[in-house]
C-alpha cells in the first residue's frame, strides 16, 4: 500500500523543478561556413561558459543551439516549429576575440514533420527559399540538468546574407 501512494505522489514532486538563478549569457556572432553536404559551422562568443552553466553536481543533462527559421519569435526549447536549425556546441580556443568564451555549433537545418516527430534536412533550395527575405535567423542556447528549470541563453543574430553565401559555394 505505501509503495502505491508513494507512486502516487510522483508526478506531485517531478513538478517542482529548481530555478537556476542564472542570467541569460549574452551571445555574439563570428562566423558561419559550411562543412559538409548538410552541416554548417556556426562559431559565436558568450560571456558565460555555457558548457558549464550547471555544476557537475547538478547533474547536468546537455545543450543545444537551436534557430528560427522562419518568423520573428525565439525558438522554444522542444518547439514543433516547422523549420529550424539545431545543433550540439562544443567549446573552441578563444583566440583574437573580446570573449575568452568561444564556441561552435554544428548546424543542420531540418523541417519538423509529424509535429516534430520526425524530422528530415533541407536541401539547398528550399533553404535559400526560407532564408532569402530574412534579415536574421535567431538562436538560442538550450541547457538542462535534473531537477533544474531550464537554463536559455539570449539571443545570438546570424545573418542570413552568411548562410546563404556558404550556400553559394
């Protein structure tokens, strides 16, 4: 009997998630170019490490950049948006920048089906179609960790003339 109030109660606490207290880091744009058939490198500074925005004993879960392609709103964290961008981000070596915090993001650029079940890549003509009245693609760094609300970075701004430049090639 205690075992099934106990499952009971479950859902009750899986609710309560922690607030992070953590500011959203602000991000800038370096550069963006292509590095295979259907992966773009996006390379962006911040001015918070964002691969260790939660401490080790926080458990923490992952990341992950994702872009709006279409309209002017910030992309959600588990969005069904229709067309996005999304990629994991790895740290680079800070180099000739105002940041010491450098990273890059491989990006595919894919159409959610099935209420964002499935997914499958854009080709190179309807990416350019999306893009080419775009000023910007907006992105947004995702992170979670258990027990954790999740952490969201600000904005960072690509612009579309870049994309479509690495298309051209």
């Amino acid at each position: 009997m205690i075992r099934y109030l106990t499952l009971a109660m479950l859902p009750f606490f899986l609710g309560c998630a922690k607030d992070h207290h953590i500011p959203p880091a602000k991000l800038g744009y370096l550069g963006f170019s292509r590095q295979s058939v259907n992966s773009y490198q996006l390379r962006f500074t911040a001015d918070a490490d964002l691969l260790n925005i939660f401490k080790p004993e926080d458990s923490p879960v992952g990341g992950m950049l994702r872009c709006s392609l279409v309209g002017d709103a910030v992309p959600n964290e588990h969005s069904s948006e229709r067309y996005v961008a999304k990629g994991l981000v790895s740290s680079l070596a800070a180099g000739p920048t105002v940041s010491r915090f450098v990273f890059h993001s491989s990006l595919m650029f894919v159409e959610n089906l099935n209420e964002g079940r499935s997914q499958r890549v854009l080709d190179e003509p309807e990416l350019r179609e999306i893009l080419v009245f775009r000023q910007s693609v907006l992105c947004v760094y995702w992170a979670t960790a258990y027990g954790f609300k999740t952490y969201r970075s600000g904005v960072l701004r690509v612009p579309s003339a870049e994309i479509l430049r690495e298309l051209d090639k």
